[in-house]
C-alpha cells in the first residue's frame, strides 16, 4: 500500500514534493501542508520541456533537476517525498526524477 498525504506532511521548512506521472508527463509540487498552499510547481509541459526530443525517463530526469534547482532558488533545501503511491525503483521514471533531484542538491 501507498503513502497518502495523510502519513506524509509537508511543513514550511520541508515541503511534501509531490510526484504524479500520467502515460506521457511528469508533474511535480513542493507543497506546505500547514499552510494548505503550493510553493512551487512544474511539469514536463512547461515551454522549456516541451521542444526536446527525448525519451520519458529523461524528460523526467530534466524536470527533478529543474525542479531541484527552482526550490534551491527559494531555499528549500530539505523535502519530503511523496511517491503519491506509486512503486519507486531506481529505473523507472520515479526513480529517475527523484535521483535527478538529490543530484542537483535537493535533500530527501
């Protein structure tokens, strides 16, 4: 079973990053659940991603480390990682994005 936003919170200090993937993109949040509010957000369909040709695995891995790099931005350094019950395996698009992410700095 699947951690839900019920076991896993997001605090202003360490948001909840939220990772949903459809059949074709990837979206994620940095979310304050204290404060009910999204701090950031991107998806593989901003105009910066959508020109590249490449496959799904690396679209994601460009969207984590994009990501990492908009929340050192905003100096969130530390989140918590939300899979939104999915399966994460290091080489599936989860696990790719996740590791993109702690590449480019992002602490889980």
């Amino acid at each position: 079973m699947g951690t839900s936003k019920k076991t896993v919170r997001g605090t202003p200090a360490r948001p909840r990053m939220v990772v949903y993937r459809s059949l074709k993109n990837v979206y994620i949040q940095a979310v304050d659940d204290e404060a009910g509010r999204t701090i950031l957000s991107l998806s593989s369909l901003a105009p910066a991603f959508r020109e590249k040709e490449v496959s799904k695995k690396e679209l994601s891995k460009l969207v984590g480390a994009e990501f990492a790099r908009l929340c050192l931005a905003k100096s969130i350094t530390r989140v918590v990682f939300d899979r939104n019950g999915r399966v994460y395996q290091k080489e599936n698009r989860l696990g790719v994005l996740a590791d993109a992410a702690r590449e480019a700095g992002l602490q889980f």
